[in-house]
C-alpha cells in the first residue's frame, strides 16, 4: 500500500541529501521539457533515484528533477521534467507524489504546465494560456481514501486554487515580455483517447477553453499541502471538432516545440518574480 504521507516523506530526505530545496518549482508537461536544460549550475536527479518517482514513459517527456538558477538571476528554481498520468495506469497516490515531496522538501509556490487543445474558439495552436480555475472530469481525487491530517485538511476548498497574486505574476511577466497570453478554464480527463467532437462541444457548454489529461489532481494535492500554484497550458492544437484537422501527438509535440522559446521566456521570467514575492 502506497502511505502519501511516508513516500513523501522519504523522497524529500532523499531530495534533502542531494541538495537544498528551492522554494519555486515549476512541473513541465508534454513537449515542454526543454525549460530544464536552460537553468545553470544544475543538478540532474532521475526519477529512477528518487523514493517512489515513477520514470516516464510518455514520448516528449523526459523523466528527471533538475533544479537550478534561471539564466542570469540568483533565483534557484526546481523544475519536474516529465509527470506521471492517470491513463498510464497510475494511481492518484502516485501522481500526487511529486507535488506532496516537493511541499515536504519545503517548497513553496508550484507552477504546472501542460499541453492542451484549445474549446475556445478565440484560441490558436500555438497560444499560452493562463489557467484561471479547472474542471476535474478525472472521476479521481487524491485525497480520497485513509486521512491523514499532517497532509492538511480532509475537505479543503478550492475556489482560489490557482493563487491570484501568481496568475497577476504571470500575466505581468507575459506583458513585459511582449507576449500575448490568453485566459481560461482548463478541463481534465482521463485520456488517452483525444475527444469526441460531441464531447467537446459538451465541454464547451460546461465553460472550459481548453482541455487536457493531466494537472487537476496535481493541483488538488498542491492546495491540501497549502501550495501556492500557478498554471500555464499551451494550446497545441484546437480540440476535436473546432477546427477540421485531425489530433496527433506528434501535433502536440510539434506545436510544442514551436513555441519552446516563447514559452521558456515566460516561465522564466514568471518564476524569477514568484520566487521574489
Ligand atoms: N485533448 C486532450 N489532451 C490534449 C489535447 C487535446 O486536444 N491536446 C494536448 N493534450
């Protein structure tokens, strides 16, 4: 049986020994990866290392903590190359853990990012999105089962999930780098299947502008440990059925890459002023 509370425990004394914990941490999803490579006097963890990480096993996702400074700045930042998702079979326990080790090795702000396709039908492959609030279509919810009070609390709320001094931290960040970045509701679902046309539209009804597989239950587990999180997707590709293309992960990995620039300019001014608020 997987104990949340001692896995996270252990990983984060195993973090502890390696090196001293940043207070930011950014968890990069599919394709996005490369945000890693550009931090400086880094260290290189593999999950494989760390108590109870799962290594990944998706394409576009690497599997390794590194933590390091921003480029030119003495902000020390950890970034979580690779996740895990629910449609590999996982449970919530283990998809919680990186989030849960990080609050114990006493972080303190999480930015998650994802790849998404975009409902909105304002959006463009290619767009960054600051997450304001989600919709769990998961079914899931790591803080089902045994409670354990030193996580934080059973039922904890969630109408501020994605702390409002960070979405203005990153929406500034987004104007100083000249860099357009839309506003929106993230939805999650299980996967690995991309959508149906009807789900979307459905979907559209519900209010989401985008929607993806992973994030929500992270984002839970963050708000019961009393992380401060941000969010940000990139809209690889608009979702089934809003424009006439078909969805592929090469697509996703594609778009991804496209805007690897851009997007790793945001994070890391983002994070250089999360870090110092
Ligand atoms: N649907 C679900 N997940 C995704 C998509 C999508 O269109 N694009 C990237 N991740």
């Amino acid at each position: 049986m997987f104990d949340p509370k001692k896995s996270a425990t252990e990983a984060s004394q195993y973090l502890l020994s390696k090196c001293k914990p940043p207070s930011v941490a950014v968890v990069l999803g599919s394709g996005l990866g490369a945000f890693g490579d550009t931090l400086s006097d880094c260290i290189t963890i593999p999950y494989e290392e760390i108590p109870y990480f799962e290594p990944s096993h998706v394409k576009g996702h690497a599997g390794s903590l590194k933590v390091g400074y921003l480029p030119s700045s003495n902000t020390r930042v950890a970034a979580f190359c690779g996740r895990s998702h629910l449609y590999e079979g996982l449970s919530v326990e283990q998809i919680a853990h990186p989030t849960r080790t990080f609050s114990f090795w006493v972080g303190k702000a999480i930015v998650f990012t994802n790849a998404a396709g975009g409902i909105n039908p304002q959006y463009t492959p290619g767009d960054l999105m600051l997450i304001q609030d989600h919709i769990n279509l998961t079914g899931r919810n790591p803080l089902v089962g045994a409670h354990n009070n030193s996580l934080g609390a059973r039922f904890i709320d969630m109408t501020h999930a994605y702390d409002e001094e960070i979405q203005a931290l990153i929406q500034q960040s987004a104007a100083s780098n000249n860099t357009k970045i839309q506003r929106g509701v993230y939805l999650s679902l299980l996967g690995p299947s991309y959508e149906t046309p009807a789900e979307v539209r459905s979907y559209k009804v519900l209010g989401a502008d985008a929607v993806g597989m992973s994030t929500v239950l992270e984002v839970i587990a963050a708000r019961q440990v009393g992380l401060r999180v941000g969010g940000i997707s990139c809209i690889t590709n608009m979702a089934a059925g809003i424009s006439v293309e078909l969805l592929s992960h090469d697509e996703v990995k594609e778009t991804a890459s496209r805007v690897k620039s851009t997007f790793i300019e945001l994070l890391t001014e983002s994070l250089k002023r999360i870090a110092a608020s």
